[in-house]
C-alpha cells in the first residue's frame, strides 16, 4: 500500500494567540513534528497545506457569522500564515496554498505553490489549469491511502478527509493529532467523517 500523509493547515493563524487561534493548537503542532519525525519513512508522499488569503471575499468579514464568514485570518505573507515553527522544521516538500480568492476548506482545493508569492487571481487560474492540484499530485505518486492531520479537525480536516475519500482513497484521520475548534463541532464531524467511511484512529 502506498501512504500519502496530509498535514492540514497547521499554521500560527489557528493556534493560540493567532487570529483564529484553537485551544490546543500548538501542542498538535508539536505532537504533529513529533509523529512525522518517527513514521516518516512510512509514507511515500508527504504535504501540507496553508490558507493563503489575498482576496478571500465575503470569507472575511467584520461580522463573522462563523460558519461562512470569518474574522480575517491566513493572510498570504504574513508571518501567521506561514506554516507553525514545529512544522516548517520537518522540511516537507510539498506544499499546497488555498483560498486565495475565494473561501476553501478542502486541501483539495489548493495548488502547490512552495513559494511565499502573492500570486494574481489569473496565475492561481493558471496553476489549477495546468493541475497543479493535491489530487493530481497524490494520482501521480500512485497513492492508495491517504492519512490526515492538522487543525481544525471540525473544519479544514474533515473537509480534506472528505473529499480524499471521495475521489476514492482509503482515509485515515488520527484523532491525536487535529483538534476541533469545539468539542461539539468534533462531535458532529466525526460522526459525519465516520458516516463516509473514513476511519478515526
């Protein structure tokens, strides 16, 4: 079987302190750093991913509702929305930028961009057009299991999970190593995640 492992959105932005910061956050950082430290050699294909917001539209808004609007937050650049220190340390090669223009949940709506440009709405068009995509990355590396990471469990991680699972790759997300931004919104994403068949470890 070959492993791909997805390190979701595990940025200063949604960790303590940060605009949008989870309690918890930092310590699955760490617990993140550590596992990849120890199983990395168990996956053929490793990446992370990062909202990167320029122009996110009504995703931002001085009036969150919290469930499509949010306060600011990942804004390409700065220094929140890089990856957490514990991360970028792993020196992960591969990573995928999202939300650029638009809200995203999903890893799967990203491109890989290693850089930390600021691209124009027609170059991030562009990258999609000539697919450069976490779906086509994970095709090509001939992936066959797909494993999730990262904050926040209730949002961006389900999201990702969900659609792996879609496009038809066996899911794993381990509960230890995300975090929800409730208890309660955990609750109903696993039992959302576990009703699509992905498997909680």
């Amino acid at each position: 079987m070959s492993k791909a492992l997805i390190v979701v959105d595990v940025q200063p932005t949604f960790c303590e302190g940060g605009e949008l910061g989870v309690q918890g956050g930092n310590a699955v950082a760490e617990r993140i750093a550590a596992f990849v430290s120890e199983h990395r050699g168990d996956y053929d294909y490793m990446a992370t991913t990062q909202d990167w917001h320029i122009e996110p539209g009504v995703h931002f808004s001085e009036h969150p509702d919290f469930v499509d609007s949010w306060p600011p937050h990942g804004r390409a650049s700065t220094t929140n929305a890089q990856l957490h220190p514990a991360i970028a340390a792993l020196d992960i090669a591969h990573h995928f930028k999202k939300g650029q223009y638009s809200a995203a949940y999903s890893g799967f709506e990203g491109i890989e961009d290693n850089t930390d440009a600021i691209p124009s709405r027609d170059e991030v068009k562009a990258q999609e057009q000539a697919g450069h995509t976490l779906a086509n990355a994970l095709k090509a590396a001939g992936i066959d299991h797909v494993d999730v990471v990262g904050i926040a469990e209730s949002h961006c991680v389900k999201a990702t999970a969900l659609d792996a699972k879609q496009l038809g790759y066996e899911v794993t997300v381990f509960s230890d190593l995300t975090v929800p931004v409730s208890p309660e919104s955990g609750e109903a994403a696993r039992a959302q995640m576990r009703k699509a068949g992905v498997e909680l470890r």
